[in-house]
C-alpha cells in the first residue's frame, strides 16, 4: 500500500571513506527508521552496511528531485545508542579517521553464541569486606560532585576492591566499566567480580573473545543485564544505557591503552575521560605508580589523588644491582647471574614464586650470519628477521617466513648465530638449571594459543613464571619472593623519550609485587647509566624531577601534545616528497603562534613495513589544545597517503 509520505535517512555507510569526501549519504526508505539502526544500503556495485543518522518524512508530492537510491533492508533496529553515535564522532574528528571506519569498531558480528555444554551451577557469592579506610575512599569517590577524575595509587589487586565498594554504593541501576591494559589482566578483574557479584552481572568484552561470545555479552550490556563490564580498550566502545563510573587500571600503561597499529589511532584513557563526561559518569583510575602526567595534572588541579589510608606508599622490596660484565669476567656467559641463581634456588627451597622479566618474547633479538655478519631481513618490511623453534625466520610486522632451512641472501651460508634472549630463550635455560616441571611462560604468544584460565591458574601456581612487562598486570601472585629483570639495558636502549620513566615504572611494579619481604633483582651491562644509578642510589625522585625539567624544556609531552602524521609510498622518493611538500605548509600557515611547532620529515625506527616506505612529520601544540584546523585542511588534501596519530606511544 503506497503512503502519502516518504522517507529521507542519513546513514553513513561502514566503509572507509576518504576524509575529503562526504562521509554521511541520503537514501530513500518507504518507513521510518530509527537513528542507530543498522541497515543494508547499495554503495556504488556494492551492498555494504550502514548506520542511520536520522530520518526525516517528507510528502511524497514534494521529494526532491534528483536519483535517490533506497535502503534495501534493516538488518537491527537501534543497533547503536545516541551515546556510541556521539562517542564514535568525537574518535573520528579527534584521531581524523573516516567515520565509517570508526563506526566499524562499535559493530560486533551479529553472532548468536553456541550453548554450552558443560555449564556449571555458580559458586555462591562472597561478601565484599573492606578495611575502615578503603570504606572511607569509596566514600569520597561515590560522593563526588565537582566532576573532576580520581587517580587511586594502588596495584590492580587493592584498585578493583575500591572499584566493587563504588559500584555497590552506586547501585545495580548504574554500569560500572573496568578497563584493563592486557589481555593478561583480564581472568582476575573478572574472576574478581564474578565471585563478589555473581557471573550473570559480570560481562567481558575483548578482542580475544568469539564472535558469539562478543555478540551475546554485547545484548547483555545494551539490554541493562549486565551492569559490570570487564575489558581491554574495546569495551569502550559498548552500549551503555546507565553508565556511572569509569575504571582505568594501571593507567600509566601507555601501550596497552594506545592503539597505534590501525585506525583510529585512540588513547583508551582520552577516550574513558570523554565516555565519563557524556554519560556523567564518575572517571577513576589506579596506578602501583604514578606517571609523571598524573603528578602534572595533580599540580594543575584537574585530577585528585587519593591514597588509602595515611597515605603510606605499599610495602615493597629491596632493589639489588649485578653487574653483566663481572658475570662475563667469571666466565658465567648465562643470562642468569650467581646471584639470581642462588636468589632462585633459595625462593624455592621457600615454596615461593619467582618472576623473572625480559625485555621481548621469542627465542632472540635478532640473528647474524656466521660467515659474513649479514643480519637477515624482511624483504617488505626491512626488519631483523626473528627466529622461531622449527628454524625459520619470521618477520615481527608481517606475515613473511623463511623456510626451516633458510640461507643467508649474501653469502649463502646455512649456519647462524642468534643474539639477545626472549622469553622461550630463557625457559629452555631456566628448565635447564632448575628444572621444567614448575616453570610456566606467560607471554603474547601463550596466553594467546592456550586457554587462558587455565593458563592463569598455572601461572598462578608456577614456581617459576617468565614473561614479559605485561605479566605484571596479572593482579596478584600469591607469595613472589624474587622478581629479577633480566636486561635493563634492552629497556633503555629503546629510542623513546619515555623510556626511563616506562623503566622506573616497571622497577616500581616489581618492588610492590615483590612486598616488603621480597626482593627485586636488576642485572645489566651497563650499570653506571643514569637511570640504574639512581635506583641504586634510592635517588628516584631527584631523576624524575631531572626528568620532567627535561620534558618541559623540550616541550614534550606532559607539557605538550604531539601529533605524528606518517606519510606512506611504496615509492620511497615520493612518499619523502610528500611529507616534505606537507611540512613546508604546515609551517608556512598564517598567524600560526610560536607554540606551535612543525619538524622536519625524519625517518622512523623501521622506515620501511610491509613494502611501503614513510616518512615521519611531528606537530607539537600546547597541552589541552586541538590539532590546527588550518593543519587539518592541508592534510586532507592527501586523502590517501597519510595516517593521523595523535598523542603517540613513540614518537619514532
């Protein structure tokens, strides 16, 4: 039956659009549709999908002229919320990503989850029971009003006791958003609230799930069942309907919150603050240690800090440097020290953990060839190739492999040397001194294969357990005795402003892990650095004073925002062309105020991924300040050949 009326929608289809173009198209609809409703809608040859707008109903005596294609189905009404519409365009303006494809990170396949056939009956609820003074902090954290952050100087284990005493007082009505840096993280935030609220309030939601798990915990989160949400950067992008209160644990964890290998290119913790303020939800966050942006924001008055109790900082560890180079002078070529060795033997004659950090996963750094000294590449990317347990090389950005017999490309030669140790590298020597039966690797690539909580209670119960940084983020081990960093001139050596502060950070993390009763080994080659030498010197907070006089004077970041815009070619004189074209305008703009500084183009750490060649250009502006919109109009006119990062995690 035909109406009297017809309708116009606005729907911006999910594909990536080049920013110069319109991002939102009309299409006819013989029914109203509703805004966030997810549709089917012909783009060009294709049928993609699309998301609604608005709607608008227009007499059909008076639709305007013209061709106007017609949405060919809906595929879920409201599939978005006003609040995820509204997110997803500030991500778009702010990280100067098409809409559509940030819209596509907010779209989950739309995937019933299988039944399953061992479901248990849940365990019983335990009683939460805090101390008079976490009472006390989730008091003041539930009462506030003046709309200003929290920052919590607790590890992740007393942090998610705070955030559960805030959410009870809130209330069921209200979601409660704890976000985690890791994957590895994830089993105890959980596990946490699931034994204290029960598994049917509790959803997960990470890249690592399924798509019928993600779809189903999704529904649960948009249907108001589940009113605590556990999750990696990706949960922020969930569909609240009565959001109250943002958790950010470990929130110094620049890379785990920072996605910088694909578009958009957010900081999670820019994102929490703007999801807190749309919602009026309350913006928290935890840290074992306070990074130096926290300490300027607290300076500044933006972020209040709070500290449990009297404000005493938590029991940790005694920090012992060994020198590499006496090790090598005693003919000790092991990555484990006499003093690690004896410090390991002892923890578990105790029955106690030992965690041991090395600075990269795999079996190696990098190989060289025997013959000739050639260092075997990527043949697309330009990167050490790595090498894995059956021989071959594979490259760390792309998909490229060796055979298990590889040959050098310069002289032929089958017989190389592997240099640097990973952390397979160290549990095939730790296995060796101290036996296998009780040593769990815990890394990207285990916990990424195996079942995770199976993983997790391993790791929990290991004697001995490897890992990278990350595995500090696990939450709690019950009884670490030692934790040895095993290359602290590896985690120096990094080219990255951050890098001492990041090293600082991780020592601080393992003195707390460790406790007051433990101890915190850190060998290195090069112990007279500046930074080694202040841990041993108990000087930490002289460096870091050292430190943000340095940034300042530079103008770095926390002082500072920094936008790096990298310019791509598979013609490496073009894509130096560009940037270089780009940088000149950029800095010729007019009125542009001397705080606003323009670099030259520099070549990037690995100036060559996945056969296209780049060219970095920086643009720092004053803090709290947006990227130039005159900046903006000049890059547009590069639809396709440049990415957009703002507020980096490196700058190289």
């Amino acid at each position: 039956m035909t109406t009297d009326t017809v309708f116009f929608c606005d729907v911006a289809p999910i594909v990536p659009i080049p920013l110069g173009n319109r991002q939102v198209f009309s299409y006819l609809s013989e029914s109203d549709i509703g805004r966030g409703s997810l549709v089917m809608i012909p783009f060009g040859p294709r049928v993609v999908s699309g998301i609604v707008l608005s709607c608008t109903t227009v007499a059909r005596a008076e639709r305007p002229s013209g061709r106007f294609k017609a949405v060919r189905s809906v595929v879920r009404e409201s599939f978005l919320t006003d609040g995820q519409l509204t997110l997803a365009e500030s991500v778009s303006k702010e990280c100067l990503t098409p809409f559509g494809r940030t819209l596509k990170h907010f779209l989950p396949a739309v995937v019933r989850e299988r039944a399953k056939k061992d479901a248990t009956v849940p365990e019983p609820k335990t009683p939460l029971r805090l101390t008079d003074d976490e009472k006390d902090t989730v008091r003041t954290l539930s009462e506030s009003s003046d709309g200003r952050p929290f920052f919590l100087e607790s590890n992740i284990a007393q942090a998610v006791r705070i955030v559960a005493g805030a959410k009870k007082a809130l209330g069921k009505k209200t979601q409660a958003l704890i976000l985690v840096p890791e994957l590895i993280a994830v089993p105890f935030v959980e596990g946490f609230f699931v034994g204290h609220f029960g598994a049917h309030r509790v959803a997960t939601v990470h890249g690592a799930l399924s798509a019928g798990a993600l779809f189903s915990s999704w529904e649960r989160i948009r249907a108001g069942e589940a009113d605590i949400v556990v999750g990696t950067r990706q949960a922020l992008f969930s569909p609240f309907t009565r959001l109250g209160l943002v958790a950010v644990l470990e929130e110094a964890e620049t890379v785990g919150y920072k996605q910088w290998d694909m578009s958009p290119r957010y900081d999670a913790r820019l994102v929490a603050t703007t999801l807190s303020t749309l919602h009026g939800a309350i913006r928290f966050s935890a840290g074992s240690v306070a990074g130096l942006d926290i300490g300027f924001s607290e300076r500044l008055g933006t972020v209040r800090v709070l500290r449990i109790g009297d404000g005493e900082p938590l029991p940790a560890a005694p920090i012992r440097m060994v020198d590499m180079r006496k090790e090598r002078w005693k003919k000790n070529y092991s990555i484990f020290s006499e003093e690690l060795r004896s410090g390991i033997i002892e923890a578990r004659r105790k029955n106690r953990e030992v965690l041991l950090i090395a600075s990269r996963s795999g079996l190696d750094s990098f190989s060289t060839c025997v013959s000739c000294k050639e260092v075997p590449r990527c043949p697309t990317c330009d990167r050490a190739l790595r090498s894995t347990r059956d021989g071959a090389f594979r490259c760390p950005s792309c998909s490229y492999k060796t055979t298990s017999f590889p040959r050098c490309a310069k002289c032929g030669s089958l017989e190389f040397k592997n240099v640097g140790s990973g952390t397979e590298k160290i549990e095939r020597e730790a296995g060796r001194l101290f036996g296998a039966s009780h040593i769990v690797r815990l890394d990207e690539t285990s916990f990424r294969k195996a079942d995770r909580e199976q993983t997790y209670v391993r790791a929990a119960s290991a004697g001995i357990l490897i890992g990278t940084p990350s595995v500090l983020n696990i939450g709690t081990l019950p009884d670490v005795a030692l934790v040895a960093i095993l290359d602290a001139d590896n985690f120096l050596s990094f080219p990255d402003f951050r890098a001492d502060e990041r090293f600082l950070r991780m020592v601080g993390r393992s003195a707390v892990m460790a406790g007051g009763d433990g101890t915190v080994i850190v060998q290195a080659f090069r112990p007279e650095r500046e930074t080694i030498r202040h841990i041993a010197e108990r000087s930490v907070p002289e460096l870091l004073r050292k430190t943000a006089d340095d940034r300042e004077a530079l103008r770095y970041p926390p002082y500072a925002r920094i936008f790096r815009i990298a310019f791509r070619d598979a013609d490496e004189s073009e894509s130096i062309r560009t940037a270089k074209e780009t940088a000149e305008r950029l800095s010729k703009v007019p009125d542009l105020p001397v705080t606003i500084r323009v670099s030259p183009p520099m070549k990037p750490m690995v100036p060559k991924v996945r056969g296209r060649h780049e060219r970095i250009v920086l643009v720092t502006v004053p803090r709290d300040e947006p990227f130039p919109d005159a900046f903006e109009r000049i890059l547009l006119e590069h639809p396709k050949s440049w990415t957009f990062d703002p507020d980096p995690h490196s700058l190289l």
